[in-house]
C-alpha cells in the first residue's frame, strides 16, 4: 500500500498542543523546512503509527492519526483510511475504511465491530489500550487489514544522519533479528544493521546482490571492486571475530572495513545495501511479474546526504529516485541541505512550515499554482524554501 | 580595466560563450576567469589571454553546472562582484523544456526581483536552447559529414536550416540536431570532449552574420555581448 496522505494532533485542548495538517505525499517525496519545523517529527509520526499497527508499540499518551492508504488493485486503485486517536494510554477511538465501507469502528471501551466477508458486522471487545486492527487482524476471518499490516510491519525508516549502525557487526552463526529466509527478511528489524542485512541478502541471492551493491556504489562515486563480510579483527567474542562489511576500493590494494570507512561512505554503502536487498526481497516474493506500488517496503530516509559531500549526495539523491521510480518504492526523504534542495525537483518537495504548534505542508497537491509560478523566477529551488515563496498559496 | 562576469548554465554554454566572445571581441583583447559554480562554491578552473596590464578587459565566465540556475548563482554573487569591480553582470539561460508560448512569461519572471545596487543585471534567454543557433549554422553539416547534405537534411528530417529559424520551428533543438546528425551515423555529443568538437565545427563569421538575423535570441545576446566590449573603460 502506499500512503497517499496523514494528519495527526496531540494534546488537543492543552498547553502541549501540536498538529501536522493534511500532509499528502506521492512516489517520490522530499521533505524540507527549516531545524524545528517539524521534519523528524513528521517521520516519527509515520513511524509511531507504523509501530502500532504492526503491535510493537506500547500505547501512546496522547496522539491522533489520520492516514490515507492507496492499494493497488489489479489497475485499479483502492482508497483506505485508517483513524486512531489515543488519550491516557487508551485508545478513545479507531476506525478502518476501505473505499465507503467502514469495515472496522471501535470506541473508548474496547467495544466495536469488523466486517465479516459475508458483509455484516462482527461485534468485538478488545481491551482499551490495544488495537482492533491489531487484535482482530487475521487473514481468513477479516483479511481487510492484512495490506495494513503488511505496510506497518515493513516500513523501513533510515537514519542517515545518525551512526547508521556502524557499530553494528554480525555473527556468522547467530540467528538474524531480521529473521529467515522463508518468507523474505524482515528489512524493517535490521534498518540499522546492513552487515545482517548484507549476509543475509547475499546468502540469498549472490553475485546479483553484490553486483548492484557495486553497481551503485559506483554511480555515486565510490569505485569498488570488491564488497563483501569480513572479520573485524581488533574485536574479538570467546575466539571468533564478528564480520562487517569491507569494500576493495578502485586503486587500493587492501580492504576498507566498516569501521575504518569515512561515515559518510559508511552510510553510503549502508543505504545502498538496505536499498537493493528490499529490492531483491520484494522481487523473490513477486516472482513472475514487475514490482507493483506497495509491493516494495516504503522507504523513509532523514536527514538524506547528511555527511556526504556535495556531488556524492546529489548522485546518491539521484540513484534513489531512480530506484523509488523503477522499483515503484514509496520514498519519503528529508533534508535541509540547500543543495540537496536545488537537486531535486519541486514536483517531489513538500516544504514545512510552522506556525506556533501547527505544522503546515506546502507541496504540489495542495499548492500547485505558486510552484508552477515560481518555476518562471528562474530561481534555485532553495530560494523557494529560503524567500518562503510557498507561502503566498495561503496568503493568495 | 572593464570587467564583465558571464554566467551560463552548462558546458556547452561555457565553452561556446567562450570561444564567441574572442572571435567577437578578437583574440589578445579580453583576459579570462573561467570558473565553475557548484556545491555553493565558485571555482576557479583557469585564467587566460593577455596579462591583466596588456588586457583591455576582463571577463569572468561562470559554468553554473546546471546546479545553481543562473539567476540565483547571479544573485548569490552580486555582493561580491560589485566589491571586485564588475559592473555588468549577463546571464544566459535556455527556455527549454519551457515552450515558446512561455518565453513572455518567463523573460517577465526572471527580470523579477532582478537587481543589485551598483550592477548591471541582464538575463538572456537561448530560444530554445543555444543548439538553435548551432542548428541554423548550416554549412557546419558538411564538416560532421560530407553525406549530410541540405537536401538529405530537409528530406529526412523535415526542417531547412537555411530558410527556416530553428527558433520557431524547433521546439528541441539539442535533440533535432542529434537526429540530424544521426542521420550519416554520427551524434551530437554534449560531454567536454564533443563540445570541443562541435566548436571546432562551427563557422562563427556564418554565426555572427547569417544566424543572428534569423535567430533573434542569439542577436540580442550578441548585442549584449558587444555593448559590454564596446563601452567606454573604466577608470578603475
């Protein structure tokens, strides 16, 4: 499923307010705004909600969502929206839509109904602080929320302006948090261990993996020949080293390991790895037919090119659209670096803007008159974001 | 000594710009900066021509890379083009993708918010991409090919770069004259290394003479050029 849209408030009523109107998004999304504009926070709240439906969050203490899905069905394309809002740790209300048919309502007491497949309604009592869609998910009697669930369980959200899991080494023998091979990896578990996500990926599908992990480590400016697990031997458990990942790099005779690579070719290599193994796990579970929307995990990316000097973050940006396009992979990125900015097209930014606790999202859905304007300034996109042009759709 | 900064959006530009204002100006007559803009930062690539006290001008000639479109580089800069002395600054931008419907609209927006105290600020607009102007150079089509003949070319690929303003009549240019050039097996190559070729190809005595009056783009832009080659020195 791919999200098409979200709102969410907290604390509605008090001192703690703070609110995201309607932020719609496409394939391909930048998201941009000035430090504290509520970025990370946008990401966090796609994130919570992805949590929750997939059952690995507690319950919050206040937060509302609303969240619009669009699957693909066949050619057509089917509308759902999901609604939940907390408040102490319960959940006050919860709704499912799919097109007009509300197939799930629940209210503050845990006491709702679902939708059978005959089309009535199956009366439920879940407690408070749990989730119908949750707790009623099951593929047979209420198959309606298995591409929720599958949305919510496979988010992949990436944090390249952090440590990236660096850190992260992986033992040969040691069963993977990202899980089996039967099903494909859980890509969404390891989002900070590539060298699991590595092992796993490329015990699976071999030189084709490792290939497109050269491939496009290349195309943004990191030649190699070479990228594989190695052991990392300055650490060492009860006499077996764990392994991280090393590249041969074009004219250098030794290899680079993890921990001597450069952070920004670290998260470099990382992405790359996340990317194209999400794209060979969707693939093998598709066999016989071209990636749909939603077949891939959608992606999230903060703080994109974070560390990466000018010209790799670009090819790096470039590289990922490519993909997202290709791959038909939901990828919502972040940034506030101008040049990042002035590379991507105004066709995938949504710029933030905030006013006291409310967030507004100015993007090509809700203002396509002041973009389509503003690309006769003949101005870098950054001026766009910088001179607050995006503003004059609410003062127009 | 009179100094003019040019900035232009690629390659191609770069090099053609360079290569029209020795043969406009004459050769020994203008030193050279020529540098590159890219990740915010301005590069200096090399300097040539007479030295600065032999030199009658100087002229600062900027590859925006595509990254920075011209206005903002121009703008960006303007500070510290007036605290060294410039006092023209020229820009020069396609219109393509935009079409030429859209030429009035866009010459309007870019003109806004278009200034700096102290500067003279022009932006000129290549209709639709400066391969107009290559294209309505056509005794160049002998040079890339002997086979590719006036007749062959309007034969097979529908427009007459004698008679018709590839301005008007292409919406295109850069891919019309890889068609064209496609036609006897050979590309039109946009990289460093074809432009140099290209340049090589053209004949600038037919640009300046025969294209301009066809191409009003590339005669205002030439205007633009000599008005800054034939101004007074500076004192300064």
């Amino acid at each position: 499923m791919y999200l098409t849209s979200i709102e969410y408030q907290e604390h509605q009523g008090t001192s703690n307010y703070w609110s995201v109107k309607k932020l719609e998004f496409g394939n391909v999304n930048l998201i941009v705004g000035k430090n504290s504009s509520g970025k990370s926070r946008i990401i966090n709240i796609i994130n919570a909600l992805a949590v929750s439906l997939a059952g690995r969050a507690a319950p919050f203490g206040s937060g509302s969502w609303s969240a619009e899905f669009e699957r693909q069905k066949g050619l057509q394309r089917e509308p759902q929206v999901y609604k939940v809002e907390f408040k102490d740790t319960a959940i006050v209300h919860e709704s499912f839509k799919v097109k007009s048919n509300t197939v799930m309502e629940r209210g503050a007491s845990g006491e709702g109904y679902v939708a059978s497949r005959k089309g009535g309604r199956v009366k439920y009592q879940v407690p408070r602080d749990r989730l119908m869609a949750v707790m009623r998910s099951d593929p047979y009697q209420h198959p309606q929320f298995e591409h929720l669930k599958i949305w919510s369980t496979s988010l992949c959200v990436y944090r390249f302006g952090s440590e990236f899991g660096k850190g992260s080494l992986t033992m040969q023998n040691q069963p993977s948090p990202a899980g089996g091979q039967q099903d494909g990896l859980d890509m969404a578990a390891a989002v900070d261990n590539a060298s699991n996500v590595f092992l796993m990926t490329h015990a699976k599908f071999g030189f084709d993996f490792e290939f497109s992990v050269l491939q496009d480590l290349e195309s943004i400016g990191y030649p190699c020949t070479y990228v594989g697990m190695h052991p990392i031997q300055n650490i060492n458990f009860a006499g077996s080293f764990p392994l991280g990942l090393a590249v041969k790099e074009a004219g250098l005779a030794c290899l680079t390991t993890q921990n001597d690579m450069s952070q920004g070719m670290y998260r470099a290599l990382a992405l790359i790895v996340q990317v194209n193994a999400n794209i060979l796990w969707a693939q093998s579970r598709k066999v016989g037919r071209e990636l749909l929307p939603g077949d891939s995990p959608m992606i999230i990316i903060d703080d994109i090119g974070e560390g990466l000097d000018f010209d790799r973050s670009k090819r790096l940006i470039h590289l990922l659209v490519q993909k997202a396009l290709k791959y038909k992979i939901q990828l919502i990125m972040s940034s506030n670096d101008r040049f990042i900015m002035n590379d991507v097209p105004l066709e995938y930014w949504t710029v933030l803007h905030r006013e006291g606790s409310v967030v507004r999202p100015f993007n090509y859905m809700n203002s396509k008159s002041v973009f389509d304007e503003f690309e006769y300034l003949g101005l870098n996109n950054f001026d766009f974001f910088s001179h607050e042009y995006f503003k004059a759709s609410s003062q127009g | 000594m009179k100094k003019l900064a040019i900035f232009v959006e690629g390659y191609t530009e770069f090099f053609f710009v360079h290569r029209l204002i020795n043969e406009v100006a004459g050769y020994g007559r203008v030193r050279f900066e020529l540098t590159q803009h890219t990740g915010g930062r301005l590069i200096s690539l090399k300097s040539e021509g007479p030295p600065e006290d032999a030199a009658e001008m100087f002229i600062m000639l900027c590859n925006c890379c595509g990254d920075g479109k011209v206005k903002s580089a121009i703008l960006e800069r303007a500070p510290l083009l007036k605290n060294t002395g410039y006092q023209t600054v020229i820009g020069l931008r396609d219109l393509y993708p935009k079409q030429l419907h859209e030429l009035e609209k866009l010459e309007a927006g870019v003109k806004t918010d278009f200034s700096y105290p102290g500067l003279d600020l022009k932006i000129f607009i290549a209709v639709a991409e400066i391969e107009a102007w290559f294209l309505n150079e056509h005794t160049h089509y002998q040079r890339v090919n002997p086979a590719l003949t006036h007749k062959l070319i309007v034969d097979e690929s529908g427009f007459d770069p004698v008679r018709e303003s590839a301005e008007t009549a292409v919406r295109h240019p850069a891919g019309k004259l890889n068609s064209i050039y496609a036609l006897v097996g050979e590309q039109y190559d946009k990289k460093q290394s074809g432009m140099h070729r290209m340049l090589s190809l053209l004949d600038f005595d037919r640009l300046y003479w025969d294209v301009r009056p066809m191409s009003s783009s590339f005669d205002e832009f030439v205007r633009g050029i000599e008005g800054f080659i034939d101004s007074p020195p500076t004192v300064s």
